[in-house]
C-alpha cells in the first residue's frame, strides 16, 4: 500500500515516483497519482500520450521519462515543468518541507559535480545513465572500493582540453589537456565535515613514476619529471589521471581514493542544467580576453558566461591564478548552496534532465564507474552540512629560483600543518572541539602506569608509503628510546592508511610508554579481550600517516590564520 492508500496523497517522495515495471524489467517513473496503480497499467487519455505509447509483450507501456519529456516540449511548446506533471489535466503537487528534506540529503560534496552526482539520488538506478559514464583505469593509483571504514579523499579534475562544440579557442590547441582546475576533497571519518584544498596548477614540484595501465590492458611507466608544473602531471608524455593523483600524494602525503575529471564543455552543460548559478561581483566586470560582461552585485551565469567567470584571471585581485581560485571557491560555493536551497530535487524531470547532464560530464576511476557506484558515493557525501565544507587553497609563496615571477611553492612553514591536519582528519571548521576532544582521549589514554622502555616488547610492521619504515623504527626505538625488545617484522600483510597498535589488556601499561615515546593518538590504540601469555609482543603497524621515526603521528591542532578559508554556506563577492 502507497502513501495515496494511507490518505497522504500530499506525502510522497520523489524518489517512490521510479518504480520496478515486473513486465519489462525496467525503472519507469510514475506520473499520475492514482493508488495501487503500477506503470505498466497506469494510463491517460489523452491522443498525445496515446501517440507516444510503445509496445512490449505484456501490453502497451509508456516511454522513459526523457523521451517523454522532449517530445512534449518540443510538440506544444510546453516547458518541463509542465511536461512532467503530465499536462492541464495534472496539478504538479509541491512536496512538503519534511520529505524536501528528506530528498535533499542526497545531495552535497565540494563541487558542482559531485553536488550533482548526489542529487541524482535513487534516479541514478535508471540504466541509461550507466553508458553515460566515461572511466579510465588507473591501476592502483586509487582505492577500488567506493567506501572505505575511514576518511575519502577525492580529487577533482579540471581540464583543460578542447572537447565540446565551441571550445576551440580555449586551452592549448593540439593538448591532451592539463592539470588545470585541481582540488583535493577530503570527507572526514565521521561525514560530519569536509575539506576542499585548490592545488595551483603553476606550483612546482616533481611528478613522480607512474604506472599507466594502456588500451591492451598492458602497463607502462611514464617516468618522472623534476621540477616542472603541477598542470602537465596530467595529459602530458602519456599521464593519466592516475599519475595525478600520485603526485598530489607526493606533495601532501594524502592518498585520493579516487578521481572525476571535467572538461570546458561538462561546465557548460552542467551549469545549464541547474538552471544557472547565483555568483556576485564587487564590481563590474568587462573582460575582452574572456568576453566575460557582469554587473555589480548579483547575477546568474550558466553556459559560456560561467566558463568564461571560471577561466577569468584579469579581472580579480593582482591577475594571478591564485585569485582565479578564490572566484572558482565562491562560484562552487554557491552552485552547492543553489542545489540543496532549490526545488531541483523534488522536480522529476528537472533532476532526470540532470543527471544526464552530470553523468555524460564525468570521467571517473573504475573504482567509482556505474550510476550505482556514484549513488552510494554521492549518499556519503550528501551527509555533510555545507557549514561544514570549507574551501582552502595550498598556501604556496613565489619561486625564489625565478627572477620573473611566474611560478609558485609550496609555503615552508604553513603547507605542511595543512597537510597535517587533513591526514589526522582535523576539521577545519571545528578545530577548538576537536583539539579539545583530542587533548581529552589522548590524556585518557597517557593516564595510568606506563612501563619502562626495557620492559616494552613489541613486533613493527611497515603497512605505510615507506620503504624500510620497520627496520627505521626499532633502531629508533632500541637506539634512543630504550625500547630494546623490539623486532622488526618487515611489510604488513596489507597497506594501510592508519598506524595501529595492537596489545593486550595486561599489555596496556607497555601500550601507554610506546604511544608517549612515538606521539600515537588515541585512535590508534587496539585493545585486545584477552590477556598476552609469555613473551609475547605488541603489534605495531605503521600506517600511510607515519612519516618517519620519531615524527609524531598526531597532527597539529591548529594552521595559521594566514591561510585564507572560506566556508561553502557563505557567499561572497569576487574583488
């Protein structure tokens, strides 16, 4: 039994309005409000929807919800609002605030791209979103499971290649497309909050070996360069997003699970498909190089125009890159704010319309490449309040090698802090709680008899990044902390992203020296249920987050108020 057999005809989810036609095995979305009625045998009278019916060998069935609804806009010149709540005949019912709510959990994420791919919902179901998706196979650069126990990181691509009509005159003719737009989404354990880090695509670094995975299946090692652009990690001498995502790993010591890469023409669709996105500006801008034209204050942008305000850089601040991050921050800032202030999601053929968009944009890891796959990483993301996204860009200061400034690197004393606290899933919108609460489980954990460092006994395993991590560690521990019982175990069966320390109930006074000696969070501790017989060890497994001996593995509690943040629930006016 429905809603409409229980007398809440006015209470219906979206998402109840895609129903399963046993007949022909397909999702089919439900129109007319009529009880108990299933797709297949739900019917109008009218001679335009008669005129549109296909057969099957059950009986007669209407179209999918897209053919529908171009059609009909196309015939009589309807509007899709109109086309999808069936014609005169069927007032379109506006979904209450308590199930709006509802839907609008499904959305969230850092970009408009990932906003959208959570939007979709339960919609994503619907097949033919599956052969929209564009995936590459990056090997193990990424993470194949869509969710992981903690922390996801996902970096998000923009390009720079000509694809798309009227494209031409952007990027480099003849490119394969850069590294262009760049930013590192970090979801925290919990889903409570994220961070969203621009990486400059004019900050130099070192790209790294990568292994790329070729059309035969075959794999190739695109060697590393010194010293050269972030953007050219991708698109250049064969690299893959996979060589992307490895060198951002070598800058922050932050391993993506997984990527989705844009182009100029996915900006276009998708900000089209929205409806548009709300930005402001301080001032007027008249840009003859982007042909960008807005007035002071509000305006709404979409298609060209909102392309044109993304690769803008001559009419903020001093003209750099670094401000063109700022306005990309605001503009997705708001695109976020748009999708989940809207009624986007409580409209059928709105969200249909895009989620066609949004899947036809994307190019993903296959890890993360079917509609399914995207649902259930959209779910989680679509958890995060967006008081709680804060946008943040890599603090970086001009390259000394160069005489003419052009080129960036990373800040020497507030980047690392940065990449600290994200690797310690610290929120940066909720720093004072969490250093408080850290402060609080850590003295827990301190508290209590600790042994002395000749009475530890405990094997090392290397789980992390580091070649000879183990073998370092006990000659640390034995060398300079005392801790003489310790054995070096080698690699771990598996790699990790977390240290580990594994010991006994009457082990935990030898846990609380160690965990003082190497800085252990409280997290990291494993109490065991039973009691370790004779001489037997703690297990100690570093983790992706150990950097060295005798680093503490505890992040910072705090980053410099230098490093300019902004929040995705606020908006602000481009300088």
């Amino acid at each position: 039994m429905d809603a409409q057999s229980r007398g809440r005809a006015d209470d219906i989810d979206p998402a109840d309005q895609w129903v399963l036609n046993p007949h022909t095995g397909n999702y089919e979305l439900r129109l007319d409000q009529s009880a108990g009625e299933s797709p297949a045998a739900a019917r109008t009278t009218t001679a335009e929807d008669s005129g549109r019916r296909t057969e099957s060998p059950d009986g007669p069935r209407r179209e999918v919800p897209a053919q529908r609804s171009r059609r009909s806009a196309q015939k009589d010149g309807r509007g899709p609002e109109a086309s999808a709540a069936g014609g005169a005949g069927r007032r379109k019912r506006k979904a209450p605030k308590a199930r709006r709510k509802k839907a609008l959990m499904w959305t969230g994420g850092v970009t408009a791209f990932v906003v959208v791919a959570a939007g979709v919902g339960a919609y994503v179901l619907y097949e033919r979103f599956n052969g929209n998706i564009s995936t590459i196979d990056i090997g193990d650069a990424g993470n194949n499971d869509v969710l992981s126990d903690g922390p996801m990181n996902i970096l998000i691509i923009g390009t720079d290649k000509r694809t798309g009509k009227g494209n031409e005159g952007y990027g480099d003719k003849g490119s394969e497309g850069h590294a262009d737009t760049n930013i590192l989404f970090h979801v925290s354990e919990d889903r409570t909050n994220a961070t969203a880090l621009s990486i400059p695509r004019d900050l130099m670094t070192d790209i790294p070996d990568c292994e790329t995975v070729q059309p035969d299946g075959s794999t190739k090692t695109i060697p590393g360069t010194p010293r050269v652009r972030f953007n050219v990690s991708l698109g250049q001498e064969g690299r893959n997003p996979g060589c992307t995502m490895q060198t951002v790993e070598a800058i922050t010591g932050i391993k993506p699970d997984h990527f989705m890469m844009v182009d100029f023409n996915a900006v276009k669709e998708l900000t089209t498909a929205v409806g548009g996105v709300k930005v402001c500006m301080a001032k007027p801008i008249n840009d003859p190089k982007s042909h960008l034209e807005l007035p002071q204050g509000e305006s709404t942008v979409a298609g060209e125009d909102a392309l044109a305000l993304l690769r803008t850089r001559h009419s903020f601040g001093n003209e750099s890159d670094l401000d063109r991050i700022k306005v990309q921050q605001q503009f997705l800032g708001s695109m976020i704010r748009e999708m989940k202030s809207s009624d986007t999601l409580t409209d059928p053929t709105k969200l249909f319309k895009l989620a066609d968009a949004a899947t036809n944009a994307l190019t993903v890891d296959k890890g993360i490449g079917s509609a399914k796959k995207l649902m259930t990483l959209a779910q989680e993301i679509g958890k995060v309040d967006t008081k709680n996204i804060t946008f943040v860009t890599l603090p970086v200061i001009d390259n000394p090698a160069e005489t003419v400034k052009a080129t960036v690197v990373p800040h020497p004393t507030q980047a690392e802090p940065l990449f600290a606290m994200m690797r310690s899933d610290t929120s940066l919108t909720e720093v004072k709680q969490k250093e408080k609460a850290a402060k609080s489980k850590q003295a827990a954990l301190l508290k209590g008899p600790k042994a002395a460092p000749a009475d530890v006994r405990v094997d090392v395993l290397n789980g992390g990044e580091i070649a000879g991590a183990a073998g370092a560690t006990v000659t640390w521990l034995q060398n300079q902390q005392g801790v003489l019982k310790s054995t070096n175990k080698a690699n771990a069966p598996e790699k990790i992203k977390k240290t580990t320390l594994e010991y006994a109930p009457n082990q935990a006074d030898q846990a609380r020296a160690l965990a003082e000696m190497m800085g252990l969070p409280a997290a990291a501790m494993k109490q065991g249920t039973a009691d370790a017989e004779g001489l037997e060890a703690m297990v100690l497994t570093l983790g992706a987050d150990f950097k060295g001996a005798g680093i503490p593995i505890t992040g910072p509690a705090k980053i410099s108020d230098d490093v300019e943040r902004a929040s995705a629930d606020k908006a602000v006016c481009a300088k």
